[in-house]
C-alpha cells in the first residue's frame, strides 16, 4: 500500500473489476488504434483518475475517427488487475495506459503475453521492450506555491496535509520549503499524514488541527477539497490539489498543482500512429504542460504574482532547479552540495526532510 | 491555551458526532437482537441523499429528513431479509454495507465536486459570544445537538418506558417475550428502522456540515468504528457517547501531535488509526472474560433469527 491512489475500501472497485461494473467496448475495424485506460478510482473522483480520463477525452477529440479510445474505471489494485488488462489487449487494443502504481508488475506481465501491443505505465519504475512509464513532476509546481505562500503568511507557519509518506510527497513538501524559505527565512512547515490518499473527514480535520495552531496557508497532498473549504470558513488561504479547487473556496484557493496528461496522451498515441513508438522513461513537468497552475487568485499582490510567474518561466527554461544546493536536512546536514543539483534518482528517493519543516518524517 | 483547548474540544465534538449518530442507532438494533453490520452502507446512502435533496431544494431540514428516511429505507430491505426471509444477518450486513457503497456512488455521481454552503451555525446572542462557554457549547449546528438529544432519549426509552422495556425483553429472550405476547418481529422491524435513520443521519451530518460535498465511499470507514463503539459502550447509550468522544479526540489530539511535530510520542500516526479497534478488542474480552463478565453481556439474543412457534 505505498505509491497510488486507493480510494478507501475498494470494495466497490473489487466488484466492478469482476465484470459488474465496467464495459469494454468490442474490437472495430482493423484500421483504427484502438486505446485502452485503465483506472483505480472513478472516472468523477475530480482528482487522479479524473485527470486521466481528461486526457483521454481530449485523445478521443484530437485524432477523430482514427482512434477508439475505451477505458475500465474503479479496478483495484491486486489480483484483478491484470484480468483487466488482459482482457484489453485481448479485445484488440494497440495501446494501454495503466495510470496507478500498483499495476506495475500486471502490466509487464500482460505486455509479455502480447510483445505487439504497447503498454504505458504511469508512475512505475519497471520498463520493457513494449512497456514504457511516464510521471509528473509536480515538485516544480510546489516551488510556486511555496514562493507565494512565501510572500503571504503572516504568522509564518504553513499547514500541509500529506498521504502517504512517499518520495512523490516528501519531494513536494521539501520543494515547497525551500522556496517558502528562499522568500521567507522565517516560516515554517507543519506537516500532518492522514494515511489516505481521500478521506474528506480526516483531511477537514486535518486542516482544523493546523489551522487551529496558527497556520494561515495550507498545502495538501490529498485529493479532496476539504481542506480548501476549511481555508475558506476559517478566512485563510490554500492550495488545491489534481484539479481546479478553486469553486470549493474562491477566496481561499490561491492556485493548484494540477496534472495534465493531455500533451503526453496526444504524443504517444501519434508516435503509434507513425509506427514511431519506443519504451522510454518519461517525467515531464511545467516545461511539458505535464504540471500545470491554474489562474491564481486575483486577490495575490502583483509583485508576488509577477514573482511566481518569473520562477514557472524559470523553471520551464531550466534556469531554475527547485532542488538546487547547498539544501540540508532537518539535521544541519548537507544533502545537496553548493552549485549542485539533485539528480532525478534522488528526488525520486527523497526520504528526508529539508531544514524548515518541522517534526520527524515517518519510516 | 485555553482558547486552543477550546478549538480542539470544539473539533473533537464535530469528529464524534457522525460515529455518535450512527452507533446510538445501532446500540437500539442490537438491543433487539438484531445485529446489522451494514450501517458503513446506511450511513453512505444518507449522505448522498442529504446532499442531494439539500442541493436541489435549497433545503437543509429536508435534506436531513430524507437522509434519515433513505437510511431508513435500506435498513428495510436488510429487514425484509435478514427479519421475514430469515437470512444470516451477518452476511446480510455485510452485503448491506458493499450495496450501500455501490448505490451511493451511483446515486451521487451527479453530485460529485458539487460545493454547497455548510449547516449554519447556532448563534444565540449573549449566550454564544461569552468567552470559553459561548464556543465551546454554543456554537455548533443542530445536528450536534439532535445527537446529544437523540443519545439522551434513547438513553430514556430503553431504562423508563414500556416499550423500550419490551424492546430489551424482545433482545434478551425473544422466545420468552413471544410466549407473553410482544410481537417481536415487529418491534424489531421498528428497531432495525430506526438504526437505519441514525445512521442515514450520520451520514448526512458528514456530507453537509464536515465537509459540505459528496465524495465516493466519504464514510472511510466511520460506519465500522460506530459498530465497535456499540460494543465499546457495551450497549449503554451513556457509554456509546463517551466512547465517541474517545474516538474523535483520539483522531484529532494525534492529528495536533503531528502538526506540532512531536508526531503522537513518537508512535506512527497509523497506530493511532488502530486504536478505535484495539479498545473494542480489549473492552470485548474484558466484558466475556473478565471479573465483570456478566454485568456487561450483549443482548442474549443478539444475530439470532427468531422464528415464532406459534
């Protein structure tokens, strides 16, 4: 149960991967590219899985009648994984993108048992001939948060909602730091873990419990607006997280980090097209429209505004590497050296936390 | 610090409140002999509905009746089945619960990411703006005081009424309650019934006060914790409500340890999310083994069908 969505008990998904639920669309005529998606939570989580199917959408939309795209919502992670999988390539689908962690090993699997059709995993580390993986950088768009968040606080203490103890998040919230801290020597982050990618409950309460010891922005890695709506009834500020967060608190939502698989889906589904295609390792960030920041919020200063618009161009020229050193650790120690920067193995082995963030991180 | 304390005792009642609601209801099922774990399912539906019904309407008071209502509704057809069909209640249940998880979500898939304004706030001039009493007693909204109050007629009902006496009568001995006369499919239809309205009521107080949305599977297991704060307060209403509170400030003084970064003592906040149910294990074999054994049993009668011998 590490990286990945699990949408509470899935108990619900369970059924729907038996073949209650989801319909696969039957096989059409040889001369289209048929693309399937496979997803953990549902398709109206406004979060994860929403995201993707954003992007297949836009797929469908893109090359018209060239391509049948077809996708299985709500399949747990676990022995009915690589039945849906399997079933997918079997119906005769050219490209698979399998959007959670936890389909890693079915996918390989699966992409044994047939070398002609493509696999895509998002956010895995295992590739093959057929199986290539792509991910988000989503620490660039923290670094944004975290200048702004910089600029604004007045009590110097940001709250920040995480899941799971994973790289992807501790990555985060070190980026947000030092960025906060780049602007604001005297700020400060209290992180508090639900242990839940969605539990609207526990994350509101969350945002209580850190709002109620002075902090006056909140950050989260969790999907739901909880948090964004306890920031608007407490008169405070937030960042949203997935999607545009910013109808569930319009004064409160200050930006979002929000994934956008549209440009990479169009990408890989052409390369197919084009008889192109390779497995490769993909990690795209502002730079790719992978990671984008919706409109901020009108009532953010201009000189912050222009502050976060030059480190989002920044960040995409490459002029700006949100780990650059020297960065050190809760413990003084030097992580990452002067003039150098974080090697994309260490982000995505982060399990420490930067000076500035307060409280020990969980093993 | 003693407005913080006020904050947090303030958090504490708002985190109990939906496991009060729906473990009150409960402790009267099973009072009657009738054990129902589908109250995860009864407590979904509820919330979805309320949403629902407050969205379209602009009315909460009706959202929060057809919550009650619709758990009320579910509650039936575990009834029909588990009461009039003989069913095995605990597969029932646990049917009740995946179906209740299922329905909501097809049901709310409308309402998904749909924002509406939270319950407003008692607020009673003099009274609510007092400093320390006004927030921490006065300032919730009517749902944590219809908790309370349901918690206390309940309370009521079972120790000084007839009917609740019949009720009791119905789950200790249901052969013996037979044999003098009380219908005791019917009292436990009516039981069954009303578990299902609290826990809808739970469920709502979720989906439109917590946090005023919908979201797929929203109760994250808070319909389980209410089932084990039953045999936590070993089936006395009084109990139940102290042992909600117990678990709602167990989840929020861990949540403050985290975020003052002293992360709960030094245990993994994941122990902590264990610890509803370690309780109920520890009080469970207290109760059936202990040297109170006997003072605190379950209803006699409790899972087991009744099939009227005439």
């Amino acid at each position: 149960m590490l990286n990945r969505r699990q949408f509470g008990l899935s108990v619900a998904g369970t059924a729907a991967a038996l073949g209650v639920g989801p319909m696969v669309g039957r096989a059409i005529a040889a001369d289209k590219l048929k693309v399937g998606f496979v997803y953990v939570g549902p398709v109206s989580d406004h979060g994860y899985s929403y995201q993707h199917d954003l992007g297949r959408k836009h797929v469908a939309e893109h090359f018209g009648d060239r391509v049948e795209t077809t996708y299985v919502e709500n399949v747990a992670e676990g022995p009915d994984t690589e039945r849906v999988i399997n079933q997918l390539a079997a119906g005769g689908c050219g490209l698979i993108f399998t959007t959670s962690f936890g389909f890693m090993n079915p996918t390989l699997k699966v992409a044994q048992r047939f070398p002609k059709v493509k696999f895509e995993h998002a956010t895995g580390y295992k590739r093959a001939a057929n199986v290539a993986t792509y991910s988000g950088r989503f620490y660039e768009g923290r670094t944004v948060c975290g200048l702004i968040a910089g600029k604004l606080t007045k009590s110097n203490i940001i709250g920040y909602i995480g899941s799971f103890p994973i790289p992807e998040v501790v990555s985060g919230i070190n980026a947000f730091t030092l960025a906060l801290r780049s602007v604001n020597p005297q700020a400060q982050v209290r992180v508090v873990w639900v242990n839940s990618w969605y539990d609207p409950g526990k994350e509101a309460a969350a945002a209580k419990a850190l709002i109620d010891q002075g902090a006056d922005i909140l950050s989260q890695h969790t999907d739901s607006p909880a948090p964004i709506q306890e920031a608007e009834a407490r008169g405070i500020y937030a960042f949203g997280q997935s999607s545009d967060m910013s109808r569930f608190g319009p004064k409160a939502h200050l930006t979002s980090i929000v994934d956008d698989w549209t440009p990479y889906y169009i990408q890989r589904v052409q390369a197919v097209l084009d008889g192109t295609w390779k497995s490769e390792d993909y990690w795209g960030g502002l730079a790719t429209g992978t990671v984008i920041l919706p409109p901020f919020n009108p009532s953010i200063p201009e000189d912050v505004r222009a502050l976060a618009t030059k480190a989002v161009e920044d960040i995409k020229s490459g002029a700006l590497h949100p780990f650059t050193g020297p960065i050190k650790d809760q413990s003084g120690k030097v992580v990452v050296a002067e003039g150098k920067t974080a090697t994309d193995p260490e982000i995505l082995s982060m399990a420490y936390y930067v000076e500035g963030v307060q409280g020990t991180l969980p093993k | 610090m003693m407005d913080f304390l006020v904050l947090i005792t303030v958090s504490v009642v708002i985190a109990a409140t939906p496991m009060l609601f729906a473990a009150v209801g409960e402790l009267v099922v099973e009072r009657s002999g009738v054990l129902n774990l589908g109250v995860e399912g009864m407590m979904l539906i509820g919330a979805v509905v309320g949403f629902g019904v407050t969205m379209t309407t602009g009315s909460a008071v009706l959202g929060i009746a057809s919550a009650a209502l619709a758990g009320a509704a579910l509650a039936l057809i575990f009834a029909v089945l588990v009461l009039t069909l003989m069913a095995n209640q605990v597969a029932t249940g646990l049917a009740l619960t995946i179906f209740g998880i299922g329905l909501s979500a097809l049901i709310g898939a409308g309402f998904v990411g749909m924002p509406i304004a939270a319950l407003p706030k008692l607020f009673i001039p003099g009274v609510s703006d007092l400093p320390v009493i006004g927030p921490l007693l006065f300032q919730y909204d009517a749902m944590v005081y219809l908790s309370i109050a349901l918690t206390v007629a309940v309370g009521w009902f079972l120790k000084s009424t007839h009917a609740g006496m019949v009720l009791r009568a119905v789950g200790e001995s249901a052969e013996s309650a037979h044999s003098i006369g009380h219908p005791v499919i019917r009292v436990r239809y009516l039981a069954t019934l009303f578990g299902g309205a609290l826990a809808g009521l739970g469920g709502a107080f979720l989906s439109l006060s917590v946090t005023p949305m919908w979201a797929e599977n929203m109760t994250s297991g808070r319909g389980w914790i209410a089932l084990a704060l039953v045999v936590f307060g070993s089936w006395r209403p009084g109990r139940v409500l102290l042992g909600a509170y117990i678990f709602g400030g167990v989840t929020i003084l861990q949540l403050h340890a985290q975020g003052s970064g002293g992360l709960g003592m030094g245990l993994p906040s994941q122990v902590f999310t264990m610890l509803p149910y370690l309780a109920t294990i520890a009080v469970l074999t207290i109760i059936s083994a202990g040297p109170w054994r006997g003072r605190f049993q379950a209803p006699a009668c409790l899972g087991q069908p009744f099939r009227p011998s005439v």
